[in-house]
C-alpha cells in the first residue's frame, strides 16, 4: 500500500496549467473573489485586531492582504484569520467537511513572496482543492474527535508544494511535515466556541507553509505519516479509503464545493432560506424544525446552542439562525450585534429540531431542512433541499461579484481578479492594499 503523501507528490509532478480546463480556471477565480469579499468583512473583528499586534513580533518581507510585511508563515495565518473569521468562504460536505478557500491565505502569502504568476497561483489552488475534497471523501474526522483542519494543513502543503514547484521527493516532506507534528483535535467546535473556531484553520495555513518551506530548504520528514506505525491511518483513521485518490487527472473537485450566501455555517444555509421564504401571520407559538443528523448535531448539540453568547457560536446555533431569521426577513454580519435580543431569545425557547431518518440518507448530495410555524393565526410552512451556493444551485458571477461589493471590495478589483491569469500574485495582493 502506498502513502497517500506519495501518491499526492507524485501527482503533483504530471499536472500543468494546459490541464485545467476553462470551468475550473473560472471557479478558482470565484472563490479567491468570494475569499477576498469575506477577509475584507472581518478586518476589524476582534481576533483580527489582536492577531494586529503581534504582526511586529515575525519580521519579514511577505505581504498580507491588508499590507503588512511580516513572516510568510504568520502572514498565511492572519491572512486565513480574516477569510475563515466570518464562517462566510466556501465548503465542501463529505464523509468530512472542509473550507478548502481557506487555503489562499496561504497561496498568497508565499506566492506574493516568491513573485509568482496568476496562472501558477490558479493552478495551485486547483490542485488543492482536488486534494482537500478527495481526504474528506475518504473518511470522517469529527467522529473520531478530530478536526478538519488536518486535512486542509495536507491540501494547502499539497498547494504550495505545487506552487514552489517542488520536486517528488521534497512535495512528499512537505506533506509529511504539515500532518505529523500538527494534529488538531475537534474540541475546537464543542459546545461554547472560541476565536479559535476560525483560528484553526489559520494555523494549519502557517503550519502548512512553514513545512513547505522546510521541505524546500532540504528538511526530510517521516516517509510514511499516513500508513507508518505510528502515522495517521494507524492512530486516527483505519477506515481511511485510499480508492478516493484513484484514477488522479486533471483536478476539478473545486466544481463540487460551494459558496455561501449567508455569514452562517453551512448546515445553516438552507435554513435560513427557508425561515426567509415563511410569510406568517400572528405570533409564533412554536417552530418545528426537521433536518438532517450532521445539521443537529454539529449545529443544535448542547445547551450553548441554545443560549450563545459569542459570536462564533451563534453562527453554528441553529436556533439562533432559525429565530433571527423569521423575525427579520434576512440574515447578515450585523446578526451578531446584539445576542440577547428578547424577541430572538424568546423565539429560540419555541424551537424545536428533529432529525429525519429520509433527510440523513440524501446528505450530502441534498442539504434538506423543512420549517413549520405555528402561530395565533395559523400553520405555515416550508422545505428547502439545497441552499443557493450549492454546487447543485450555484450562485452566478453576478452574485458573487454582488457579495463581494458588499462586503467592501472594489469594482476596480473586480477587473484584475477576473484577469489573475495575466497578472502576477505579488501585483494583485500589492493593488489590493492600496484600496
């Protein structure tokens, strides 16, 4: 059997820009426009703020996306910071989820460095993409307790390797070097969530960068960090099933993710078009919610679901989703203002979720979740099987271009990220802080 770090760099070595076909070369600037929109909105979030301070502590010449210089490894972790903070860049929905965008922190981070070209920063990002969604294929983290952010660290060394244009041997330590000494445990998503629900992600962004460039520099690591003794598949994941990375050609897995519409965590965005497209009369009496399993219990699985009191657990908090959203017709960043709102607090009280066995059996292929209301007046109600964003209801460019405004990018932006083919990463990050 070979390790799946072996079968990633060798694959790595036979894949060329002429390989991407035109779907996917669009797709990828979609997502980095989307990835952009959303760190835009999260520049003076509080964990933002304070990763600010420590910018003077890694001197260095990597620019980050708001124009600061400073290391390339913390430049990818404050970068992803911002493009994870709001919980509103892409997913993907598995045997395990992921938030593959979250890897451009990375990608720009050392490929500004490095003087990279559009095109080498697209088809990084393809491949990583490719690699993150074959892993979650393969087996489930959360289950076990772990996070999926092992797999994003393995898809952005995948990317960057990629990117560094490093050869077999050297792509197969970066691998080896981001999973084996970097191991995240689930209990960042449990109950009551901290800045560290987003600051997961940006550490496996530094971690990853920071093995690539080890990897670069000469550094080996273990030959074998999945199937050895003591490697991944050993300790964590037996069930892992290797078939998912068979018959690897040009990567297009980027067209099975999804973007989002709502600053909410995926499992939640049908529901709030649902609670949307609800015109009911009277007062509510009582909300039943019918969803699937990984919907209640990733986002109604204790008590703190019930009561958040951060931000970061409201946006996982279908109750809080569900009751914000009847009452105000829309979900958007300003949702979290104001968490003890009575009318929200008292609406949650009258929600109810059920898990429905026919729901479970069609994710992930379907997202489905069906709202009844019962109010003075009457019963409303309503179903919404896959949410606009999914790779079955995708969002137009209009849409996201429309995102993207709103969360304070630039038309003039717009122009260069839809050219990134012609124009290099270190220019495109330079215009961006200039805005």
């Amino acid at each position: 059997m070979e390790d799946p770090a072996q079968i990633i760099a060798s694959y790595l070595q036979h894949i060329s820009y002429d390989d991407l076909n035109d779907k996917v070369i669009r797709e990828v600037k979609r997502r980095l426009i989307d990835s952009i929109a959303v760190a835009r909105g999260a520049l003076n979030a509080p964990p933002i703020q304070l990763s600010r301070t420590l910018l003077s502590n890694f001197p260095g010449n990597s620019l980050t996306i708001d124009g600061y210089r400073t290391s390339p490894d913390f430049s990818a972790f404050y970068n992803t910071f911002m493009i994870r903070y709001l919980d509103f860049n892409d997913t993907y929905l598995s045997k395990e989820p992921l938030h593959p965008s979250d890897m451009f922190g990375a990608l720009l981070a050392v490929g500004s460095l490095f003087d990279k070209s559009g095109k080498d920063l697209i088809l990084a990002t393809a491949i990583g993409y490719e690699v993150g969604v074959r892993l979650c294929d393969s087996t489930s983290l959360r289950h076990k307790g772990f996070d999926h952010v092992n797999f994003l660290e393995v898809a952005t060394a995948a990317a960057l390797a990629k990117l560094l244009n490093l050869d077999e041997e050297k792509a197969r330590n970066a691998i080896s070097l981001s999973i084996v000494p970097h191991v995240a445990l689930r209990e960042t998503r449990v109950g009551e969530l901290s800045m560290w629900k987003a600051g997961a992600a940006a550490e496996a962004s530094r971690n990853a960068v920071f093995s690539a460039l080890l990897a670069m520099a000469g550094i080996t690591g273990p030959k074998t960090p999945f199937i050895g003794k003591f490697g991944f598949m050993s300790l964590i994941a037996k069930d892992m099933d290797l078939k998912v990375f068979d018959n690897l050609g040009s990567p297009n897995s980027i067209l099975r993710t999804y973007i989002k519409k709502y600053p909410v965590e995926y499992h939640a965005q049908a529901a709030v078009d649902v609670a949307k497209s609800i015109n009911y009369e009277g007062e509510i009496t009582k909300v039943v919610v019918e969803t699937y399993e990984a919907a209640k219990t990733i986002l109604a699985d204790t008590e703190d679901k019930w009561k958040p009191t951060t931000k970061e657990t409201a946006d996982h908090s279908l109750p809080y989703i569900i009751a914000y959203t009847l009452i105000h017709k829309d979900l958007w960043l300003d949702a979290y203002d104001n968490l003890t709102d009575p009318k929200v607090v008292d609406l949650m009280k009258k929600i109810v979720i059920e898990e429905v066995p026919e729901y479970t059996k069609v994710y992930p292929n379907e997202l489905p979740i069906k709202l009844t209301v019962y109010t003075t007046k009457g019963v409303y109600t309503n179903e919404v099987r896959v949410p606009r964003g999914h790779s079955a209801n995708p969002m137009s460019d209009e849409e996201v271009e429309e995102k993207f405004l709103r969360l304070n990018g630039k038309r003039e932006e717009l122009k260069l990220l839809w050219d990134l083919e012609n124009v290099k990463v270190s220019e495109l990050v330079r215009s961006l802080t200039k805005s």
